[in-house]
C-alpha cells in the first residue's frame, strides 16, 4: 500500500493534482477542499507536499486517492463502507462538506445538512447516519458538545468523558449531560452540588 506521497506539487485541478517525486509523477484523485488547500500554496511550499494516499484496484482499475489531512482519509474509509457509496462518490460527498462538519452533522442526524452535499439523496444520508453514528469516536475531537448558548462548561466536558469511560454511547451521552445541566444549572448554584446532581441526572437518562 502506498500510505503517502511526499514531493513536488507539479499540477493541480479540480479534482486531480500531481506530485512528483525524483522517479515518478503521482497523478491523485483529491476532493475539491484538498485541490483547493494545495492549489493556495506558495511556490516555495509546492517544492515539499506530504499527502496521505489510498490505491483502490478494483479489477483492472487502478485510482490513486489522495487527502490533505489523516481524518479526510479516515472519513473516507468510513464513508465508503456505507452500501452504495464508492470510492469516487466518497470525494464528492467530501469535496461538498469539511470533515468536521461531516462528523457534526452525523452525530447529530442532521438529514437537512447531509441533503445540502451536491449529489447526496435523503436514503443515502439516512444509510450514512446509521452506519457511521457508532464511529464517531473516530472524530471525537471535531465534534463540539455544545447548546443552544455556546460551549458547555468544563464541569459537563469531565461529566461526558467520565460517562464514555464507563461505557456509555458519547451521542446519548452528550444528550443527557447537556439537558441535565440546562435544567439543574438554573436552580443549583453550588458546584459541588451541582457536580453531583448533574452526574444523577444524566446516569437516569441513560438508563
């Protein structure tokens, strides 16, 4: 397997750059956001670009993919376990929507966000949430525990690792721990009692 390419941005398209190196040019399938990320480099950058790369064979095809960054590649293998989404469908779902907000949008099942991809059906979007919702851990860090105010406090971050660490699902998880304290957060004013109410109240709605 061809894990990356390191070398000289030689071309870049749309949907296609070349790398060269000092015996072969690399030609790769990218996603419009990473055509666009290397397109913007200087000229001096362009002399030495890394990227994470895939080769799918199927038959007597040969593609050589590539991603700017690991989590667009894990995001890609992932997508491309879902039924009906090939490799070349998977860059168009993430030449239409960042990693993050992929991520955010299925954690959240968000039908309307996944709808707004170019070339993304409703049946495809729900087979996407209900294959990936269970792998998000994969992309813990690019999934925000917010609400409707902003950034939930350090207090229900400690809450929701410590309810992952026991074994509980991070989506439900953040769902508890977040309405918990907006209710408990409006008459609980001691943090110690807070801390302790809130850790209840989520573990009643988990169960």
């Amino acid at each position: 397997m061809i894990d990356a390419i390191h070398g000289e941005l030689l071309r870049v398209e749309t949907n296609t750059v070349v790398i060269g190196t000092p015996s072969i040019d690399f030609a790769c399938t990218v996603s419009s956001t990473t055509s666009s990320m290397l397109g913007n480099l200087g000229a001096e950058d362009r002399q030495s670009v890394h990227l994470y790369t895939h080769l799918h064979h199927k038959e007597d095809v040969m593609q050589l993919f590539g991603f700017a960054t690991r989590d667009e590649r894990t995001m890609f293998f992932e997508v491309t376990k879902v039924q009906g989404i090939g490799p070349k469908q998977a860059v168009k779902i993430l030449s239409g929507i960042s990693v993050r907000d992929l991520a955010v949008a299925l954690d959240a099942g968000d039908i309307d966000r996944l709808t707004q991809i170019p070339g993304l059906g409703k049946k495809t979007a729900q087979k996407m949430i209900l294959a990936l919702r269970s792998k998000l851990d994969l992309f813990s860090e690019e999934i925000p525990v917010q609400q409707s105010s902003g950034s939930l406090p350090p207090l229900c971050m400690e809450m929701l690792h410590a309810l992952t660490e026991m074994g509980y699902d991070k989506r439900l998880a953040k769902i508890a721990v977040t309405e918990s304290y907006q209710e408990l957060s409006e008459t609980v004013t001691d943090d110690r009692t807070l801390e302790e109410r809130l850790f209840k109240a989520s573990i009643i709605r988990l169960a």
